[in-house]
C-alpha cells in the first residue's frame, strides 16, 4: 500500500513537468519547395509555391493540413474581400486523399493572391504520414486556379502530433441587415458606387453536331451576362457569362452514355454587348456520371464602355475535349439568342450568383477570354481505359446507340 502511494505522489510531481515540457518537444510543420506546372489557356506558366504541412492525431484519427504560399498573379481583376475553396489531391502512403477548405481572399488585379489552407480527416493510427503532393484547385465566385504536379513532390515525412481533431464548419453566410426605412432608394448612377448591378438573361437554342462522330443534337441553355466595373467612373467593364449544364434540349437529360472522367473540355463563346462584339474563352475539368448534364466554366471577358445599360445577343458557343485516344471530340453550334437588358454594377455587387451554373460535378477554369482577361484552368487525366470509351461513344444520342 505504502508503494502504492508513493508511485502516486511521483506521478503527481512528474507529471506536470512532463505537460510544461510537452510544448518544446513538438515538432515543427513541415515546409518543401514545390514546382506546379498551371496554365491559362495554353498560357503555361510556373507556380514556384513553399508547401507547410502539419498533422494532428488522437490515435484513431489523423488531420493533415497543407498551407501553399500566395499564386502568382494571374487574375485580371481585383479580388475584394471573396471566398476561395481550395481542393488539393494528395497521396498519404499511397492512398488518395483530397483536402479542402475556404476563406475570404482579398488581392489587387495581377498581386499575388493567398490561398486558404486545406485539410482533411482520415483513420490514421501513424504517428509519421508519408505524404505526396499530385495536384491542387483553388476556385473563386465559380472559376477555379487548376495545377499539377508530374510526377508527385514529397511534402512528408509529416509528424503527427497529438491534439484534438476538430471538423472544419463551413463559413457562416451573413444575414441580411433589415431595412431602416421604407423609404424608396434613389436610382443609384454609374457614378454612386457600391451599386448592384442586373444580369441580362434568357434563353439561347443551339443546334450542334458532335464532331469527329457527326452526332447531332440541340442546346437549349438558359444564359446569364453580368457586368461590373471595379469603381465608380471606370470605363473597363468586366463580364462574366454564364450557361446552364448541356443536356438534350428533347430528353432535359445528359447525352454521355459512359462517365466523363477528368475530362478538359474548353469552351468557347461569343456575343454582341451593347455595340461591341465580345469574343469569351473558358476550360473545366469534367466529372460526371453516365447521362449526366455536363456543367459549363463561368466565361470571362472585358469590355470599354461608360454606358450603364447594354443590350445582349448570344451570337455563338462551342465546345472542346481535344484529342482523346486518337479522336479529336468537339462540337460546332450554330445558334444563339437575345437576353435581356444587362445594367452594369460596381464593386463586388457585379458579381451575384447568376443561378445558371451548376458546379456541383466539374472544377472550371479561371478562364482566358478574348478580350484579355485571363485566369487560370487545367484538366488532370486519370484512366486511359475510361478516356478510350469517352472517345468513342461520348454523347453519343440514344438513337445512335440503338441502330446498333
């Protein structure tokens, strides 16, 4: 008994020099050098970007987070104050593993942007992660930075220290202030600032053929064209134009009868603003499901212009995959529509949710457009097997499939 309490005293006075120790003992985060090959529309470019990584575990489960240094400046734009969602894939001992995370970046037009740290939460009794970076997008207002690492940079051996995992909670969305008066609000002038502006919509019909196949089929997007210019009194206008997902305009259903794989689709756009013609360029990486609709990148240009209200026609729109095991697949549309009018905002209330693009199953671009403002895209190729069937039967109509 007498040893008993003894060895319960030591403890008692071992044990908070082993916490006031504990500090002192962790290791430091990991931090490597790494080379991302990224591109903007055919425009390579090197990212030369210093990779931190630490890890915490509590014995079942690890968290591994990265931190990238700022992305050169390759948007056009100012950034103010929006939200960016990165996605990093990553091997941790041979196992694949994508880590996210958001936070709201601020950059002025061709800064160095930062970028949010990214993690994810994975069953791990380890207490070193061997890890291994292969590619990363970080996307703002619905266009994406997309980059590559061939072949994979280590970033680890990583050490996990002990700590408690917390699961990252989504930004809070902030609520609308309520109105102080009832009182109407004067017609705001390209001149007042902070003004909200009104996209052009409506609907454009296409009818396309899927080439090298010369499969036929219709288009039928809903289309939206917002504008905004960075201050009051600015002539440059930039434009954001978007199409809702490709599906049959006689099914309302997506045409690929095998799923799209990482697929690079690159696509091209064209319409008159005001009395300007404006030529759009845009890429994605494509993930979908057999039959799926096909998201479209939100399509980015620039235009001079001091009016406040602009007329919109849709003039054009095609596709790109490139070549894929041999066959180039690519459509030529003929087409288009006029939207409604377009009333140019200023700041970041130009750029609203346009409620056409659907994101949900594809990474797009920062896009290039022809009237110079490029932003950054690229697609990661996973499986010969699936691209050599995408080749061959991609939207391809149910009616081709059936005469065989």
């Amino acid at each position: 008994m007498r040893s008993a309490l003894t060895l319960a005293a030591a403890g008692a006075v071992i044990a908070p020099g082993l916490l006031l120790a504990a500090p002192a003992a962790m290791a430091a985060p990991t931090t490597t050098s790494v080379s991302l090959a990224c591109s903007t529309l055919g425009n390579a470019f090197t990212w030369p970007a210093t990779v931190t990584a630490s890890a915490i575990g509590n014995g079942t489960q690890s968290q591994l987070t990265l931190q990238f240094s700022d992305l050169p400046g390759v948007s056009p734009a100012p950034l103010n104050d929006l939200e960016m969602v990165g996605s990093v894939k990553v091997a941790v001992a041979g196992t694949a593993l994508t880590l996210t995370g958001a936070k709201k970046v601020t950059a002025p037009s061709r800064d160095p942007i930062p970028v949010p740290a990214v993690s994810a939460i994975f069953d791990s009794t380890e207490t070193s992660l061997d890890v291994d970076l292969t590619g990363a997008v970080f996307t703002v207002s619905g266009i994406a930075t997309t980059c590559t690492v061939s072949p994979a940079a280590a970033v680890g051996p990583v050490t996990v220290e002990p700590g408690t995992i917390v699961t990252p909670s989504p930004s809070p969305s902030p609520s609308p202030s309520p109105s102080a008066s009832a009182s109407p609000t004067a017609k705001p002038t390209k001149e007042s600032g902070n003004k909200a502006g009104t996209p052009a919509k409506g609907k454009s019909s296409f009818d396309c053929v899927l080439q090298e196949l010369g499969s036929p089929f219709t288009y039928a997007p809903t289309v939206s064209l917002s504008g905004s210019r960075a201050k009051a009194g600015d002539s440059k206008v930039t434009l954001r134009l978007s199409f809702s997902p490709i599906v049959s305009a006689s099914t309302g259903k997506g045409l690929a009868p095998l799923p799209i794989e990482n697929g690079t689709m690159k696509v091209t756009a064209s319409a008159k603003v005001g009395t300007k013609t404006v030529d759009f360029a845009g890429s994605s990486s494509v993930n979908v499901a057999a039959y799926a609709k096909v998201p479209v990148p939100t399509l980015v240009a620039t235009i001079d212009s001091d009016e406040e209200t602009l007329p919109v026609e849709i003039t054009g729109f095609d596709f790109d995959f490139g070549a894929m095991s041999g066959m180039k697949i690519f459509s030529e549309c003929d087409g288009g529509g006029t939207l409604s009018k377009m009333t140019v905002g200023i700041g970041d209330s130009g750029d609203t949710d346009d409620g056409v693009s659907d994101d949900s199953t594809t990474s797009s671009s920062l896009p290039k457009t022809g009237a110079g403002a490029p932003l950054v895209m690229f697609g990661l190729w996973s499986s010969a097997l699936v691209l050599l069937a995408a080749a061959l039967l991609l939207w391809l109509p149910k009616r081709r499939m059936r005469e065989h």
